[in-house]
C-alpha cells in the first residue's frame, strides 16, 4: 500500500489512456527519449530527456520524475494487493482500493487542514488493464492551485500505479508529454500472478486408500 504514501497535491481532464505502443513505433514517435524498467515489478515507460530521474522509492517499488516546471512530478509505482476484500480471491477489488485510496487522501489533507475538492472517479486503463482515475485540486501555500491525479490497476496480488502532480496553470504545458509518456507505459510481468507475499493454496489431501 506504499501508492497512499506518496501522497501530496487537482482537475484533471482526462481520457482513457491508449494501448501501449511496439517498440518500433515508441521510436518513431519518441526520438531522443529515455526508457526505465521497474526491476522489482517489471513496469517500464519513457520519458523526455528534459525530465529529471529522480531517486528510486522506498523498498524498489519505483521512481519519480521532474518535469523542467515547479512543482510538478510524475510517479511511477507499483505495490502488493494484499488485503482482504470482495472478490473471488478475497483481494480487494479495484473500486474498494479507490475508495480507501480517496479516504485516506482526504484524511491526510484534513490534518493538515488543507481544503481538497474531488472530482468524480472516472474508469480507465493503464496498459490495456482496466484502471481508475482519482483526481483532486488543492492551493498550496502560495495559493496557487495545485492539480493532481492518481491512475491505477489492481491484479490479484499486485497492482500498478501513476501520480501526477502539477500547477494547474501548468496543465497545457505538461499534458501532451505525460499523455505520451503514458502511451509508452508497460506493465511488465502478468499482474495475476502469484505473489511471495500471498498465502499458498493448502495442498491437496491425499486420496484414502481402499
């Protein structure tokens, strides 16, 4: 659950994401452009050469990136799905995520007595996956408006997330570059599959004999 952590942060508008492109295409579309490979989640996307690569998060779970505008960062991360919730494999389903995702986001402004205003939830995908947008707007001390926007999918046992925190006077600027860094995003390795962390299944009972 370390995506809560990353938490700092407005009106976003924004569609579906598209399909990620082949490799040949990203090079086309994409000259000059850096790549990152997450090593523990196998996630992996590009990102311009006039984006600071920031230093990785705690615990391999991914990176942050700085766009040349302040206050403005792109977050790339993955984490485990480990709680128990109402699907079929007792895992949280994806709405339930979003909507402890938004509580707890509400709770840490709260404190802090900062004033947030929710949009509504929008369904998306990340990757081909299906995915949820939160998104939210805040001032800063300055009282310059602050735009964020939380995209993310959730597997059986382990989910992917992007964050994305801007000026809001910024959006026109930042936008097309992330919507294209966004295009390139790969999700690595099948989200399903079986986590460490995640409880094995109890060994059959061996037939009785006759």
């Amino acid at each position: 659950m370390y995506w809560i952590c990353l938490l700092l942060t407005i009106g976003l508008s924004f569609g579906p994401i598209t399909p990620a492109l082949p490799t040949a295409s990203l090079d086309r579309e994409h000259p000059g452009w850096r790549s990152y490979t997450n090593a523990r989640f196998g996630f992996s996307a590009r990102y311009p050469d006039t984006w600071k690569l920031g230093n990785p998060l705690p615990d391999g779970i991914g990176i942050t990136f700085q766009p040349p505008i302040d206050q403005s960062l792109v977050a790339l991360s993955g984490h485990m799905n480990i709680l128990e919730g109402t699907s079929q494999d007792r895992r949280q389903t994806l709405d339930e995520f979003a909507a402890a995702h938004r509580r707890i986001i509400t709770d840490l402004y709260s404190k802090k007595k900062v004033e947030i205003a929710w949009q509504p939830d929008q369904a998306t995908t990340l990757a081909r996956f299906p995915a949820k947008r939160l998104a939210f707007t805040y001032q800063d001390d300055q009282h310059h408006a602050i735009l964020e926007l939380h995209i993310f999918s959730l597997g059986r046992n382990e989910g992917r997330g992007v964050r994305i925190k801007m000026p809001a006077s910024a959006q026109d600027q930042l936008m097309p570059d992330i919507t294209r860094m966004l295009e390139t995003y790969q999700p690595g390795r099948d989200q399903n599959a079986v986590s460490p962390l995640a409880p094995k299944p109890d060994n059959p009972k061996a037939a009785p004999r006759s």
